[in-house]
C-alpha cells in the first residue's frame, strides 16, 4: 500500500474491486487513477506499470467509446513518469 495526496491506494484490491463492477466504465477508470498515481509517486518501475494500467485503460475506453477518455489516456501514454502536472493543460486528475 503507499499514499499519495493524503489518499490510500492498494493496487491490488483496488483492481479486484473494479473487476466486480458490472460497469466497463468504472474498471477504466480505476486503471488510469491508478496509473496516475503511480506517475505522480515516481518510483522504481512505476512506469512500466502505469503504461500497462493505461493501456489497459484505452482498450476499454476505445471499446466503449468513450472519445474524451481516449484522448487524455493517450495523452497520459506519452508523458513521462513526474510530468503530468497542471501545466499540461488536463487538470489536476483528469477527472
């Protein structure tokens, strides 16, 4: 488990959570939070698991068609790990 913003996030329960969800939506969703903290936590291999949760992502984004989801995951596909900040122009949690 790590913290982030005061916020607890379990990976691992977080993402068998979302597996229950009857919604395809709530499950990307839970992936690109994930990833996203990941690149804001910037720790060793954080990287490479945030491009897997965010592809995973984009795949059901683009399944269901969800065409401003697309946009900012690929834009979150091509930052690098301490980049996402507010200067990119995609609020605080691209929320």
């Amino acid at each position: 488990m790590f913290v982030i913003s005061g916020c607890s996030a379990s990976r691992p329960t977080a993402l068998q959570q979302a597996e229950t969800f009857p919604h395809r939506l709530e499950q990307a969703e839970i992936r690109r939070f994930q990833a996203m903290m990941l690149m804001d936590r910037a720790a060793p291999g954080d990287r490479e698991k945030a491009q897997a949760l965010l592809a995973e992502a984009l795949e059901t984004y683009t399944r269901i068609g969800m065409l401003r989801h697309i946009e900012i995951t690929r834009t979150l596909l091509s930052l690098g790990i301490g980049e996402r900040s507010p200067s990119t122009g995609l609020g605080e949690y691209l929320g």
